[in-house]
C-alpha cells in the first residue's frame, strides 16, 4: 500500500496512479488521483486523469460527477490570493478545453451526438490552437456518417500542427472508408512523414 507524499505535488500522485493504472489497479489508481486533487485544488490534471479512467471503465455516472465537480472548482490561476495573475493562460485554457472534451466523451458513450457535438466545439472555442478537440469532434461526426464535416476537422487538425501525424491518420482512415485509397496513400505518407507526437 502506498504512504502519502508529501503534500507538494500533485504530478506525483499522478505519475503514480498512471503506473497503478498500467498494472491493472484501476481502484487503486482512482485513490491516487484523488490524492493529488487534494493536494491541490486547482490543478485539474488530477482530476482528467480520474475522468478518463471512468469513462474507459463505463462509469458513466462517476464520470459525470467529477466533470461537474472540475467545472465547479476554480483554477489555481483564478484563487483569490495569488499574488501575481498571468494573462489568458494557455494551460488553463488547455485545461478547460480538456475538460470540455471529456464532457463531449461523456455524452458520445451515451450517443448523444448533439451534446457531444457542442461539448466539443465549446473546447474549440476555448483553446482553438489544440487539435485534441478537433480530432474528437471529427471522430465524432465520423460516426454518424457525417463525412464532410469530419473531412473539415482532420484538415483543421493538420493546418494547425504541420508535424502531426493523428490528423493526417484520421484523414487517410477517412479516406479509405470512402473508398477514395490515393487520398488515404496520400494522407498516410504525410503521417509517416511527421513527428511520432501524439495529439495534445
């Protein structure tokens, strides 16, 4: 059984939950993340984590509870007694967009396409510079056959981050669906061609 750490550092519970959760101690990874959420409050690394860990395990109602629970808690960049605030902060920006899109998760697991839908273009709204969101709401639009509008966010996806492979991917898996296999050659070359990095 772990001890606690020393109430510092959250990233260490979660580097820690992360190992429980690769050995198949998802209960014991949840505890760990709940440590670090109450190291700090306003880190919601912790809390994404736990939220993901739901949503791959179908706890859906779980996982509801704790993205209200993040939407509710302010960020350590809106605490009252910090002395010095940053301007619009792209972490936190990254953070809320995070969660909008565990939010659009949520309701995909329960094929609620038009709550998924706006979850995910709410966490465009809010950090337009992420592809995460885009290759979600695109996946999302895949599903439903909605090929164009899929099409329209894997190109976003590659426009925003030249060097990343998960749009140009998702535009070939695209393109093969469709039967159109240059495009998806085509797409897949460019993936081999870019950095290994996984979307953000």
């Amino acid at each position: 059984h772990h001890q606690r750490l020393a109430p510092i550092q959250p990233r260490g519970y979660i580097s820690l939950g992360d190992l429980s959760l690769r050995r198949g101690q998802i209960e014991q990874a949840l505890e760990l993340y709940a440590q670090g959420m109450a190291v700090d409050q306003g880190q919601q690394d912790a809390r994404l984590a736990q939220i993901q860990v739901y949503l791959r395990l179908g706890r859906l109602e779980e996982a509801a509870e704790a993205i209200a629970l993040a939407f509710e808690t302010p960020s350590s960049d809106e605490l009252p007694f910090q002395a010095e605030h940053t301007a619009p902060d792209q972490a936190l920006e990254s953070e809320t967009a995070s969660l909008w899109v565990a939010l659009g998760d949520l309701f995909r697991l329960q094929a609620d396409w038009p709550s998924a839908e706006a979850a995910y273009q709410q966490a465009i709204h809010t950090a337009p510079g992420l592809p995460a969101p885009y290759l979600s709401l695109g996946e999302a639009y895949q599903v439903q056959g909605k090929y164009a509008e899929a099409r329209a966010q894997y190109v976003q996806i590659i426009a925003l981050t030249p060097g990343n492979a998960e749009g140009s991917i998702a535009l070939g898996e695209l393109s093969a669906i469709q039967g159109d296999y240059a495009a998806a050659e085509q797409a897949f070359l460019l993936a081999a061609a870019a950095s290994p990095g996984e979307v953000q």
